[in-house]
C-alpha cells in the first residue's frame, strides 16, 4: 500500500457537480504544493476536456488502465495546471462495464493500478452518474468516497441508496473505505428550498457535511469551455474562493484522521 490518498468522488446522480469538484478541488490542493493526479472514470471524458485534453490528445484513458497491462505513471497525462495530471478518459469506457463483466476480479482491476505506491499525494477519482461496475472499481480502489449533492428536493433520497452501496463495498471488498464528506453544491442563499435541503442535511449526517458550501457561481460553469479550472479562468471568482476554501477544509480532514 502506498501513502497516496485515493478519494472517489461519486453520486449516482449526474448534474450535481462531481466533475466540477473533481477539475478544482483538484487544482486547488495542487495549488497548495500537493502532487495531485485526477482518474477521469467518465465515458463523457468532461474532466478530460475541462482540463485541456481534447479527444485527440488523449493517449492511454482510463479504459486503456482497466483492461490492459498498462501501469498508472504511464497512463498519466500533465495538465496546464503544474502538479495536477489526469488519466483521460474516452467513449470507449461506455463499454468497459459489459467487457469486464466476465472477469473474476472484475471490480478490482483499478485499485491493482492505483496502488502501485506513486509518486503522488492524491488521487482523485471522477465517478460516471452510475453505481456500475466503474464506479464499483473506483470505491473498491478509494480510502474514501467525496460525494457532491446538489441542494435540490430528492438530493437525500439517492444518497441513502449510495450509502448502502458503500456498506456492501465495505463488506466484500473493502473494509476500510470511509465517507470522506459530503458536499453541498450548487447552493443559492436566496432560495429557500436549497436553504431547507442544507439545513436537513447537516441535520441527518451532521459532522460529515463540509462547512463549505459551493455557491452558484457561473464563472465555475464557464471555465470548462476555456479548457482551465476556474482558479486559472477567474481566480477571484466565487467560485475559486469556494473551491480554495474546500480545499483547507479537506486538508485539515486528512491531518486529522491520518
Ligand atoms: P456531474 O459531474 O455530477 O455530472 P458537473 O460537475 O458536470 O456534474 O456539473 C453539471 C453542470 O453544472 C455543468 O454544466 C457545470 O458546469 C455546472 N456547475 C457545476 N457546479 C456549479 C456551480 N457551483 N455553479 C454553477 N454551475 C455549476
Ligand atoms: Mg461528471
């Protein structure tokens, strides 16, 4: 076992900000001097392309680490942000949960690859808005799941059945996976429905939500476009302060439970 730290960030849902949490939390902790790598375990590839890695340019992806012989330093692509690398991912990922179905050891062939004790701090995974066999190999190979939720009516509801997913993972493959926290996205302080959905929250799971929250901020939704995290876009954005601030926040969580 190496001492990376390898963090998942899933929610079954789509649209509740993995990928945008994944793209700065990850620049934000390599701002601050960490070696950061970023797995892109999406077919939609939206880390690849909002960290500067136009399909073309991807070499090995994600789907060439699951099912080839290849090792994790060699799939790893530099990104425009210094200590942040990625493994890209491709469409061709689509296809890996039915490829490897077949496979004895199919929900382990990340975590093989990811603990071959990297030069690297962190290891962010970018989970697809699925609890398939992908995002399985991803809690499999993590110490810890991250999970976005979006403040809207049914963001509780979806999380309970992440959570069981996270026992039975726990159980047969990896006991020692924790909830790294859960993160309020998306939030608007005007709106009162996003207000109550926080409030219930940090009333059902209390120390596991960040203090944090991540306002609304449309520079964050702009910045993938220009193929940069928003700390680069516009680092005096909302969105960049936000994003910083998780990434203290996330950093004294692991002095604390190292
Ligand atoms: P997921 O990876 O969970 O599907 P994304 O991170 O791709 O979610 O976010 C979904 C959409 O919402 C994207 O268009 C993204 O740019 C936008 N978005 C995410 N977080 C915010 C935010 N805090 N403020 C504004 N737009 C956001
Ligand atoms: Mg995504």
């Amino acid at each position: 076992m190496s001492d990376t730290r390898i963090v998942a960030i899933a929610n079954q849902k789509g649209g509740v900000g993995k990928t945008t949490t994944a793209i700065n939390l990850g620049a934000a902790i390599a701002e601050a001097g960490h070696k950061v790598a970023i797995v892109d375990l999406d077919p939609q590839g939206n880390a690849s392309t909002g960290l500067g890695i136009p399909p073309e340019l991807r070499k090995l992806t994600a789907y060439d680490l699951l099912s080839g012989e290849y090792d994790l330093t060699e799939a790893l692509q530099e990104t425009p942000v210094k200590n942040l690398s990625i493994v890209p991912s491709t469409p061709d990922l689509a296809s890996a949960d039915l490829e490897l179905s077949s496979r004895a050891n199919r929900t382990q062939l990340l975590r093989k690859k990811l603990h071959s004790k990297p030069d690297l701090d962190f290891i962010l995974i970018d989970c697809p808005p699925a609890l398939g066999l992908l995002t399985l190999n991803a809690m499999v190979a993590a110490n810890s799941i991250l999970v976005p939720l979006q403040a809207e009516f049914y963001a509780l509801e979806g999380l309970s059945q992440l959570l069981m997913t996270v026992r039975e993972v726990r159980q047969a493959a990896n006991p020692d996976l924790r909830i790294e926290g859960v993160l309020l996205t998306m939030s608007d302080s005007r709106n009162n429905l996003s207000q109550q959905v926080e409030a219930d929250a940090r009333n059902t799971l209390a120390g596991l939500v960040y203090r944090t929250v991540i306002p609304r901020n449309v520079r964050l939704s702009e910045a993938p476009s220009h193929a940069m995290p928003v700390l680069q876009y516009d680092p005096h954005s909302k969105g960049s302060a936000a994003y910083r601030e998780l990434a203290q926040e996330f950093l004294a969580r692991q002095l604390a439970t190292a």
